[in-house]
C-alpha cells in the first residue's frame, strides 16, 4: 500500500473491496459535509450494515496496512491507512435513560442509522460499492444555506445526548454557520440537561471551540443559548462588572470579548487565547468603590491567576497550557503600566524591563500580543495613543535584548583563527572581520560555529572587505 494516498483513491479502494466481497458500507458525516464545503478533511467515517470489525480486519488485510484497533463492545474499529485515520462503525440504533447520556445500542439499518446523529449536516451518506448520495433529511441544502439543523425532533436529539448542544455551537463557529431558530429554542429548554455530561466531555468540546476560527462570536452564542452560566460562570459573572476606565464601555464582559476576538484574529495559541479570556475573571471578586476614586480592581490580574487554577483543573488543562495561561493573566496590565511610565533611558527602566523579560520569559511575544488587544476604547486617540507607548516598549525590549546578547556574547572563532585562514598580519582589519562576523552571527544570518564562521569567511572575503569599506565611506 503506498503511503502518499490521497482519499479520493483510498474511498475508491475501499469500494472496489466492499463490492467484491458483498459488504453494504457506506461514507457517511463529515468528509462529505467537508467535500461539499470544499474543505480539507483527512479522517473518513464509515458505517457498516453489519459487523464493521470484521469488515475492518479484512479491509486491513486488503490494503496491507496493520490490523485495526478494535472496540467490540461499541461495534466500532479504526484503520490507519498513511496520514488518513478511518473510523468504521456497525449500523445502529440507539435508546437513552433520562439519567445517562450512554445509549443502549441495537444493530439496524442505514436510514435508522442516519436518524441518531447529531445534525442534518452530518447525516449524509454515500454508499461505497455504487456512488450512491443518501440525503434523507436535506443535509445538503442544509451545508449550502450553512445552517446547523437536527435530524429528528430538536428536543429529543438533546435530550438524549446533550453535549450536542455544544457541538452545535463548535459547528456554528468553525464552519460559520448559523443555528437554526426552532433548533436553538430547543437547545434553551435543555440546557440543564449538560449537568449530565461529564466535565471531560464538556471540556473537550470547549477547547475545540476556543481552537474555532471565532471563539469570541462562539462564547456570544453560548450567551445567547443559556449555555454560559453551566460552562463558563467565571466568564457569566462579568456581566455585572462595569468598565472602570472607561463609562461608555457597557461592561467587562463586552470588553473580553473583543479582546479574545483581536487576539485570535492574531494567533491560534490557544493559552495565548485562553489567556485573552480569562484575562479579566479577578475583577468581580475585587471590584470596589472608592469614593473620590470610583471602581476599583486592585490586585486582579493576581486574583485571576488563581481563580484559573481552578479552571485549569476544571477543564484538565497540562501543566504548560496552564502555567502559560496563569502567567499571562498575572503579568496582563504589566506592559501598560511600563509603557505608560515611559521608556527613558535610566536605570529604573532598565531593571523594570529586566523583570519584565525575566517573569514572561518564554510567553513576552503571546504577553504583547494580549496587551495590545486589551486597548479598547470608544475614544480612538486613546487607543492610538496607548498602542504607540506599547509598541514603543516592544522596541526598546529589542534594543535592551541585542545589548543583553553582546554582553555575553562570544564569537565561535577569535582572531587568530581569522589571521591564520586569511594569512593576516596583526592590525585594525582583523578586528573589523571579526566585528562584521558577530554581526552577522547576532542577526542570525549565520550560526555560530566555528566550520561554518570559517568556510563562510573563506569564501566571502573579498565581498566582506568591500561590505567595511563602504561602512567607512571609502
């Protein structure tokens, strides 16, 4: 089996192997939906009216590939054939108990089989053997008219599992689609339904959602369809925050929103993203009103760090998501307040920009990139204004590095590596040479190692004698 197969051919194998062996298997959900959309998909789904285990191991042996990893108890197998992952399952009908999202499953035909799924734009079949397109519930109109529509009776399809609820909105923000109304109302009455849902369940899709080409139009929808408080109530309760710095502003939550949605029209980091969410969640628990003062927020990026832990543990976030997202939200007003100070050229400066690179460490880019999209304002000579003293910051940061790596430099050759290669006498010129190297070496235009400085050098002279001469106006 060759490893560059595209699967246009490898669905074409799969037919040619299920029509000579009198298997009815079908492509069913989201490589169709995809190749109507005209997007890329590397996983296929495929249904089987009758033993799809079997099916698989025999197709392995077909396409010489390693046998499938089997799950008999689901009736479910899955095939890697190169890059593409196919997942195969037995035709099935499925019953739920009002308690538990885990059906009761039964074989049955491909129609019945179709019925379960999650959404029209998803239930669409092709038989392998023929070409044959199964469309009973306009899923194609459906893809064109890019709206997110049950199968079956709206209330029933989230009843029985609710975690559809999210998928529709992870749906609605990867593909831009919009939820149909009658489905939406449904997706209203039960939301109370997903306290059955695991907390892993949940978090999975909310990762995904925040990975969506628009998180921030996805956290709106799930405002909109009551989703919020059950999935996110750190970021429900910034609704009752007021924006102290800025009264037109109508609230906090308002205000995180257009910042997650600038950061990931920038990034698709998602602790850089989930940074930019979560950047505000200390102020409901510090908000207070000073008189003479106004709203107050003291001490909130800290706050917010903590208050993230939890969150952290709640969704099962690893150590360097978590440990980036907590650093952001802690470190979050730190560039404003340096670039508001100023960046004179004194001591003070210096050191607060030391501290600065020393505590982002590795997150200085990801920390820029949320402090710039956390200057919103109706005033735009604010914004203008606030946006230079931040870029003015990021530049001196530049300039204060490349100091930093001069001090510490050291050239991989020294001069008299430089005199031996070019038969030099000592003098100025040697010094020059070696100068222009480590430049080239801090710019990054060479490594610094002393075969590649020295065949660099051998083989550039001439034109480096002529790059110091015309740096010296001769």
């Amino acid at each position: 089996m060759k490893k560059g197969l595209k699967e246009p051919e490898l669905i074409k194998k799969i037919g040619e192997f299920a029509a000579s062996a009198g298997w009815d298997a079908y492509l069913v959900g989201g490589y169709l939906r995809d190749r109507i959309l005209r997007r890329a998909c590397h996983d296929l789904d495929l249904v089987v009216i009758g033993d799809a285990t079997r099916f698989a191991r025999d197709l392995a042996r077909r396409l010489e590939v390693a046998p499938p990893m089997v799950y008999g108890r689901f009736g479910t197998a899955m095939l890697r054939v190169g890059h593409i992952t196919l997942e195969l399952a037995s035709a099935r009908r499925e019953s739920y108990q009002p308690d538990s999202r885990k059906p009761r499953v039964e074989p049955a035909n491909l129609a019945e089989d179709l019925r379960r799924r999650d959404f029209t734009i998803n239930a669409l079949a092709q038989s392998l053997s023929d070409g044959r397109l199964v469309d009973l519930f306009q899923g194609r109109q459906d893809i064109r008219n890019r709206v997110i529509r049950t199968p079956v009776e709206a209330d029933k399809t989230f009843f029985d599992d609710p975690l559809r609820m999210l998928r529709a909105v992870r749906f609605a923000a990867r593909l831009n689609f919009r939820i149909d109304p009658e489905t939406a109302a449904a997706i209203r009455r039960n939301v109370d339904r997903l306290k059955i849902v695991s907390r892993e369940r949940i978090a999975e899709e909310f990762l995904k959602i925040m990975a969506s080409p628009a998180p921030a139009q996805a956290i709106l929808l799930m405002n909109d369809l009551r989703l919020l408080p059950l999935v996110l109530p750190e970021i429900e309760n910034l609704k009752n925050v007021v924006a102290a710095d800025d009264r037109e502003c109508k609230n906090v939550f308002r205000h995180t929103l257009i910042v997650l949605d600038r950061v990931s029209r920038k990034t698709r980091d998602l602790p850089t993203r989930l940074g930019a969410l979560f950047h505000d969640i200390g102020k409901p628990a510090t908000q207070r009103y000073v008189p003479g003062e106004g709203w107050t927020f003291h001490d909130h990026p800290l706050v917010g760090s903590r208050i993230f832990q939890e969150i952290a543990r709640r969704f099962n976030l690893g150590a360097p998501v978590r440990n980036k997202v907590s650093r952001l939200i802690e470190f979050h007003l730190r560039p404003h307040y340096l670039a508001g100070a100023g960046v004179e050229e004194d001591g003070a400066t210096g050191r607060a920009i030391n501290h600065l690179v020393n505590d982002s460490g590795p997150y200085l880019a990801s920390l820029f990139i949320l402090a710039k999209a956390d200057l919103t304002s109706r005033n735009e000579n604010k914004v203008r204004r606030g946006l230079a003293e931040i870029e003015a910051l990021e530049e001196k940061i530049r300039i204060w590095k490349r100091q930093q790596r001069r001090a510490t430099f050291r050239l991989a050759i020294d001069g008299n590596d430089i005199m031996s290669l070019l038969a030099l006498k000592p003098g100025p010129e040697v010094g020059k040479i070696k100068t222009e190297l480590e430049q080239a070496v801090l710019e990054g235009k060479l490594p610094n190692q002393k075969r590649a400085l020295k065949k660099s050098l051998k083989s550039g002279y001439n034109s480096l004698k002529i790059t110091i001469r015309q740096k010296e106006g001769l």
